[in-house]
C-alpha cells in the first residue's frame, strides 16, 4: 500500500491546471468535487427558500410575500431539496469521491458515463431555474394531476429538470452497481467492504430500480400537459390517482435513496471515532438491502386517504412496520459499536450522535404515520412534515455534513477549524430540534401542512419553528465560513487525520491522481485499529512499521 | 440523452492508455484486463436494459388498467389500427436483430466486411420500421384519431383491412346527419361543439353517432385513451430505434476502420442487445395494440 505521506506536490487537485480540465475531467474525485460544489449551491438555493417559507408564517395571513409566491416558494423549496441536493448529494458528490477509493478501484466502472450524469445533473437544474425565472411551479414537489395540468404556472419547465435529473440518478447508481461488482481488487471480499459501500450499493439498487419509473410518469405528464393526451386527466376518462401510484412507486423508495447512504456515512464515523470495530458487520451491511427491498413495497401508504381500497392500505401499512425491522438493527449497532469504546467528540462524531438522535424521532414517528387510524388523523398536517424533516434534514443533511467533515481533509487536503465546526454543528443540531418539534405538536392538533393562513392559537409553534429555521441558516453560514477558509489557511493534512482503516485514509490527503500506485491488496476487514497509533508530530495517525 | 448514455457505456474505452496496456489500445486504464473490460461493460448495458423496461414498465402498467377497467374501448378501437403494417413491421425488426447478432459473431472473428454489410442492413431495416412507422402515423392524424381532445375522427377512418375483412365494405352504419358522401369528402364535422360544418344540419351529438361495427352501436366513451396508449407507447418506442440507428451509424463507421476483433467486441454486443431489447418491445407492443380480441 502507499506510503502514508503528507506530500500535496501531485494529487488529483494539482495534476491538471483551469477550468477546462475540470469541466471535461473523467477523473471520480474531481467530478464528486463538482457535485459537492453544485449540491452545496442548490442548498443555499433551496435554504433561502425555507426561510422565505418560514418567514412568511411568522404571522398568520400575509407577511412578506402573497399567497401564490409562497405556493411557489414552498414548491422550489421540496423540489431543490429533494431532487437537487439530498438525492445526489451524498451519493453522487461524496460516494464519487470515495467509493473507488474505499473499493481499491482506479475509477469507476464508466468515467464519461459519470461526468455525462454531472451535466445531466447541472442541465436539470438550469431546468427548475428556468421555471423558477419565469412563472416558478406552485404545484409541491409531488407534481399531483390534475392540479399539475391545469395550473397556469410553468409545470413543463421543471417537471422536466425532475426528468433529467432523475436520469443522472441512474447513471450514478449503475455506475457504483458495476463497479462494485466488477472493480474490486484481490482479497476485496463482499464482506470486507466498507459498511458505506453496502449503504451504496443498496441505493444503487433503488436508483436503477425505482427512477426510470418517476421518469416514464414525469414524461406522461409533461405529454399530458403539452397536448392533453387524457392518462391522467379525469375529463378525459384518466386517472388522476394513477399519477400517485406512479408518482410513490418512485419517491417512496427514493426516501431510502436519500436515507440509505446517511446509514453508510456514520457506519463509517461511529467505529472510527469510537476507535472500536464495528458492532454487528453482517448486520448492518445486510440491513441496507433488505431496506432497498421493502422500500419499493411500501408505496401506497402516501395514499391511505387517495381512494385506495382497504385490503391494500392493510397490506401497505404492515410492510411499513417491518421496515422499522432493519432501521432498528442498524441503530442498535451503532449504539454497541460506541459502547466501551473511546469516543472522540469531534465535529464528524457529534453530527453522527445528532443524526441518531434525530433520526430515531423521525423514524419512530414514521410509525405513528403507518398506523392507518393515526394516519387519517394526522395526514397532511405539520405532523407529517416534522417527521419527514427529522428524517430527510435530521437524517440525510446530518449525515452529509458529517460525511462532508469526515472526508473533508482527505479531499481538500486541509484541516478545518475544529472548535468552530463543533460550535457550529451543535447550533445546527439545536436549531433542527427547535424548527421541526414544535411542528409535531402543531400537527398532532390540527394545523395543515402547505397553508398561508392559520389560526392564533397556532402563532407561538410557527414563531418557535421559524427561530430555529434562523439557527440553523446561521449554523451553515459559519459552517461555510470556515470551511472555505480552511482551504487557504488551514493547516495540512496528515494521510489519516481520524485514524480511520478503510482504504482511502491509506493514501496521501489529497489522493493522488491515479489513486493507489499500485493495486491494493485486501487481507483484512475495514475496521481493524489495532496497528494505528496517534503521531503527535503530524497530528495524524500512523500505521505501526510504516 | 439514451444515446449519449449507450454511447458512454459502449465505450469506456477510446484510447486512454495511461499504464502501458500497449498490446491493447483498446484498454481503458482503469481496467486489469480486456475480459474485465468486457464483462464491466456487460454487466453495464444489462443494467441499463433493466431501467429500459421499468421505464416502458410504467406504459404497460397503464395499458393493463385501462384495459381491464373499460375493454370495449381497446375492443372498439384497434379495429382503427392497419395489422398488416404492423405485422410488416414485426417482421422488419425480427430480421434486424438476427442481423445485429450476426454482426456480433462477425466482430468476434474479425470478419469485418460482413460486419459492416451486416450493420448497414440493420440500419436500413430500422429506417423500414420508421417510414412504416411514418405511413401509419399520418393515416392516424388525416383521420383525426389523436389522444385526448384531439380525438375527432373522419367517417374515412373505418376504411381499414381489418374491418373490412370482418364486415365487408361500404358497412359504416353512419348517422343520418352524414351522409356517405361527405365521408369521403373528408368530413370532420363530429365533435358536438368545433369543426361542424356550417352547411349541414345540427350535427348529431358525439356520443350518439352509430359509426364503426355493427355491434358498437354508439361509440364507448373515451375512445381517445386507447390513442393517447398507441401514441405514448409506439412513439417512446419509436424514438429508442431513432437512437439505436444513431448508435449502429456510429459503429458502422468505427467497424469500417477495422477496430474491433477478437480481443475487442463490447460496442457492437452491447448495441445488438439494446437493440434486441427494442425489438422485443415491439414484439409486445404489436399483439396488445393491433391483435385485440
């Protein structure tokens, strides 16, 4: 394996020089620095969006912008969200980082394919700027007929920045599925993997599975809108509740492609900063693919009020309590793995402890939601939007921005600042408490999702929630601050700054152009930390004969 | 955009010889071997096909609910679709794939002017579907039998072999208010609210006209779903052959510079097994749409 040097002379940043080398590179590290970059821009895009949202509900009726703006606002919001920076962003932007890196690859398996997604993924999203721009969609995220076809926003224009996108999705996910198939080096057993290579491979299952789906039906109803083809219209003898199947066939198993890789992501955090093996292995690896399986059974529990008969909201709603199955085991190992280890608190661990935290509410208040008296109840109520941001921002953005910090001075070859990332993510973990629980209760007594207006008695919840919507946006303007900063002035980074095993921290920081010099060779499973010690000198750790 | 990914998958390879594969120019620098090359790219395209027919899945999915829920209407209107084009085409397509196969087996020996003969057909047989193709659709929009509220058809549409094979001609059990000569004057003059013309009386409502086989006697509703179907489902599939004759023209070219042997075959099998997997498609589409009992 490669020496464990510091040396930043030639690494993938430094081997080609301008723009021009990046915008047509073939190279994995570089295009997932892409991604990261365009998917940290979607996020503000998307965040500013939220605290418009936010803003306007400080009072009850009308604040700062009109009704028909916040329709708008909220649906730019779900849509940047969902489809531009959780669904690609800890897949495409850190798994293209370190996947082939972990696996002891060269690349990935199709490097034009896997540049060709990133600019499927920037065409897309000039799409939903393009109906943003003009007169910005108002339908939700969920593009439900009939509103969708006869509403005089421009739908077309970001349905189909959805339909692109949801084809850079399958790109990258075929991509990971083959090249973990076929890529891995000697001695790279299934069950020597990376816990986040399981999470990845699982996510590409779905991806490849469930999104040509979303994409057939989004096609469907830019047709439909288009030239009035009647599928989906019911004056035409169409389905509208047909889109819906459709529509969740898709985007329930896409809440596992935005889930899954955050399992992976603190798979990997909690064994390194507890400097303890991995509890559980099998358990965990496994876990990931039965979620990606029950995942596509599950669908129609969005539609226990669309009309759907009883026996198969019945059947739906039982498949969604034996996904709490493989959840659970995942957050049992997690616990194990910490217990009686060393833990060390830095920023990467902290989000990981917060995303169990949050994601625990988020996932056990799924629950309340698959029990369908409960749901009839609290359907379409602030309920619903508490639990899937506790499981979406608390969960998947948790993850990413401990993944972000984990990896950060492996790819940037920088040390952030490390007291103002704990500061920061410990503002960002109380603001989501504070934004998302009052919401809970606000939705257990009633208060709708997606209304302008409410009633007085709901103003202190809203006010509570928008505050700490305000804490977290601070929590990310430092977050961002220092981040850029470190990459002038921070101070270099050693090979292994976190004592990690897998194989990436076995490279230099940043990762030389060609990854490994020559093909790695596996004896051992990921989490062995026996033969790494602390090295003061270097503030990283080292291996022992080495 | 499916041919830009067709393309990136048959083809990792172009040349990048970073660490000395030299007796392989066709080795991508990431790969070990050109068998590991081959089976990446297989287990690629195969991946691909699968989102292929998840992506089509969602059309069949929709055929086989409106089918089940209203078959009268799928019963009623395939009368409007020509089975001997279609059957042509079928026809056309099967023999198109025994010449990609054909192809591949020509790659694989090096015989590379039966390769580039054998590619050139598959071409020509695609441009055959899609002038068929062309010939069907322009019957379709002359006798206004379009999707949705475009649905307005000519009393001419019934002119079909498969009606007239079943009821004999000249049958059309037309309304009073249009009279067999206006049909053949291309009358559209149908729909109860646009299109009638000034001269005539009162058109009969939409819903009442006795037109088409003698068991129909009014037309079912909603008609204009089996079109908004045959539409969505032969044009997507119509558009997969337009790229796969992109691809096949690509490789033509690569094929008549001698570039694949033995030792390198990928492109031209991944592309014979895309262009299997759209055969087959219309191998499912031709009995659901044109042979409905």
């Amino acid at each position: 394996m490669a020496a464990p040097g510091t040396t930043i002379d030639e690494n993938f940043i430094t081997h080609e020089k301008g723009l021009l080398s990046w915008l047509t590179t073939l190279d994995h590290k570089r295009i997932g620095v892409m991604y990261l970059m365009c998917v940290l821009g979607a996020f503000l895009l998307g965040g500013t969006a939220a605290l418009v949202v936010r803003t306007e509900l400080w009072t009850p009726g009308p604040t700062i912008i009109s009704h028909d703006v916040y329709n708008q606002a909220f649906t730019l919001h779900g849509a940047a969200m969902v489809f531009l920076v959780i669904i690609p962003g800890i897949p495409a932007a850190l798994g293209n980082i370190v996947l082939p890196l972990m696996l002891g690859a060269k690349d990935v398996a199709f490097p034009r394919l896997n540049l060709a997604s990133w600019y499927l993924w920037v065409i897309g999203a000039l799409f939903l700027i393009a109906s943003l721009v003009t007169n910005a969609a108002d339908t939700g995220w969920t593009f439900y007929t009939p509103y969708s076809t006869t509403t005089t926003t421009s739908v077309i224009p970001a349905v189909f920045g959805a339909f692109i996108l949801g084809f850079s999705s399958i790109f990258t996910g075929l991509n990971f599925m083959t090249t973990i198939h076929k890529l891995r080096p000697p001695g790279m057993t299934w069950f020597r993997m990376p816990l986040f290579l399981w999470a990845l491979y699982s996510t590409a299952v779905m991806q490849v599975l469930a999104t040509p789906v979303l994409g057939i039906t989004l096609l469907m109803l830019i047709v439909e809108r288009a030239v009035g083809i009647g599928i989906f219209d019911p004056k035409l003898g169409g389905d509208p509740v047909l889109f819906q199947h459709f529509f969740w066939f898709y985007s329930h198993p896409a809440v596992y492609i935005m889930i899954v890789p955050a399992f992976g992501v603190v798979s990997e955090i909690f064994p390194v900063f507890s400097r303890k093996r991995v509890f559980g292995y099998k358990f965990i690896a496994l876990s990931s693919v039965a979620i990606a399986i029950l995942g596509f059974l599950v669908w129609g529990h969005h539609m226990f009020t669309s009309g759907q008969s009883v026996v198969a909201s019945t059947v739906f709603s039982a498949i969604t309590f034996l996904i709490a199955i493989p959840t659970a085991i995942k957050v049992f190992n997690w616990v194990t793995t910490m217990y009686k280890g060393a833990v060390h608190l830095e920023t990467p661990m902290i989000y990981s402890l917060g995303f169990l935290w949050v994601f625990t509410i988020g996932g056990v208040t799924g629950m309340f939601l698959s029990v369908m008296s409960t749901d009839i109840h609290l359907h379409d109520t602030y309920f619903v939007v508490a639990h899937f941001h506790y499981v979406m921002m608390g969960g998947a953005i948790t993850a990413l921005l401990g993944g972000l910090h984990y990896w950060w001075p492996k790819m940037s070859g920088r040390m952030y600042n490390e007291k103002l990332g704990q500061v920061s993510s410990l503002i960002v973990l109380f603001g989501l408490n504070l934004t998302f629980f009052p919401q809970f209760i606000m939705g257990s007594r009633g208060m709708p999702r997606r209304y302008y207006n409410y009633l007085p008695e709901f103003q202190e919840m809203h006010q509570l929630s928008t505050i700490g919507a305000y804490m977290m946006g601070l929590g990310f303007v430092i977050t961002a601050w220092y981040l850029i900063v470190s990459l002038k002035k921070g101070r270099i980074a050693p090979a292994n700054p976190w004592g990690g095993h897998t194989l990436e921290w076995h490279c230099s920081s940043p990762p030389p152009y060609y990854n490994f010099h020559d093909a790695p060779v596996i004896t051992e499973g990921p989490y062995e930390y026996a033969d790494w010690t602390y090295d003061k000198k270097i503030g990283g750790y080292v291996r022992k004969g080495q | 955009m499916s041919e830009a990914t067709t393309a990136d998958k048959t083809h990792g390879a172009d040349g990048h010889d970073h660490s000395g594969h030299g007796e392989f120019p066709f080795l991508a620098h990431h790969f070990d071997t050109p068998q590991q090359q081959f089976e990446t790219g297989k287990l690629g395209i195969w991946l691909f096909l699968v989102t292929e027919v998840l992506f089509f899945g969602g059309l069949f999915c929709a055929y086989a609910l409106y089918r089940s829920l209203h078959p009268e209407v799928f019963e009623y209107a395939h009368f409007f679709l020509d089975t001997k084009w279609g059957a042509i085409n079928t026809c056309v397509l099967i023999f198109s794939s025994v010449t990609a196969a054909w192809a591949v087996r020509n790659a694989q020996l090096k015989q590379t002017k039966m390769l580039v003969i054998n590619i050139a057909i598959t071409i020509l047989c695609g441009f055959g579907f899609m002038g068929i193709k062309y010939v069907e659709y322009s019957h379709k929009i002359h006798d206004g039998l379009l999707p949705g509220s475009h649905y307005q058809p000519t009393l001419h549409a019934w002119d079909t072999p498969a009606y007239k094979a079943k009821y004999g001609s000249g049958e059309h059990a037309t309304s009073p208010a249009a009279p067999h000569g206006k049909a053949a004057a291309h009358d559209k003059g149908v729909a109860p609210t646009e299109g009638a013309p000034a001269s005539e009386a009162k058109p009969v409502p939409f819903s009442e006209r006795k037109v088409g086989p003698h068991e129909f006697n009014v037309e079912p509703r909603n008609v204009n779903r089996f079109f908004a179907i045959y539409f969505c489902m032969t044009g997507l599939h119509g558009i997969h052959v337009v790229v796969g004759i992109g691809i096949w023209v690509w490789l033509l070219i690569r094929a008549s510079r001698g570039e694949f042997g033995p030792q390198y075959f990928g492109p031209i099998d991944y592309a014979a097994l895309y262009w299997h997997l759209v055969d087959l498609i219309w191998i499912y589409l031709f009995p659901l749409l044109y042979l409905i009992h």
